[in-house]
C-alpha cells in the first residue's frame, strides 16, 4: 500500500497571516496527545481534507477574507497542551 503521505515532496513557500500561523501551531498542540505531527503534515492534511466542490470552497475562502481578528483568536481554545519543539532556528515574535 503507498500512502499520500510517503509520495513524493514538493516545496513550497507559504507566508501567513501571523494568527493563522498561531492557529497552526494550536493545531498541531490539539493533535499531539495522539501523535506526533510536523506543521508540514499537518497543513497536507487540512489540504487533503478539504473539500473539492467550487461552492464550498469558495465560502471557505469568503469566511476567511471576511473574518475579524477579534473573532478569529476567541475562537483559539486554551488549556494544557503539549509543547511544540521545532527542529532548527527558532522563529522569532
């Protein structure tokens, strides 16, 4: 069986929004409990998860330039989860 996830890679260069950059993080600290993600998998995933219909995607992408930044970080849950440690560099805030 060959997975999606073993197929070959492609780079890419990807900037976003720091609170949405923020939310991937929060992502990756939901899924940790169960496993061990990388922010690559875990953006393949939501890529490869998401749907395909033009309608749908096109609300997802009018949701998202629409949304307020005050609504986008209510909607972060908090509690205790997991420390992220990324190879390499640090990033800076």
């Amino acid at each position: 069986m060959y997975l999606v996830s073993d197929a070959e890679r492609r780079k890419i260069l990807v900037a976003l929004p720091e609170p949405v950059d923020e939310r991937l993080e929060l992502l990756i600290r939901l899924a940790r409990p169960g496993m061990q993600v990388s922010r690559s998998q875990m953006v393949a995933a939501l890529v490869a998860d998401a749907p395909t219909a033009p309608r749908n995607l096109q609300k997802i992408v009018a949701g998202y330039l629409s949304i307020e930044l005050g609504a986008f970080a209510e909607g972060h849950p908090r509690g205790d989860l997991p420390e992220i440690k990324h190879p390499g560099p640090r990033r800076h805030r």
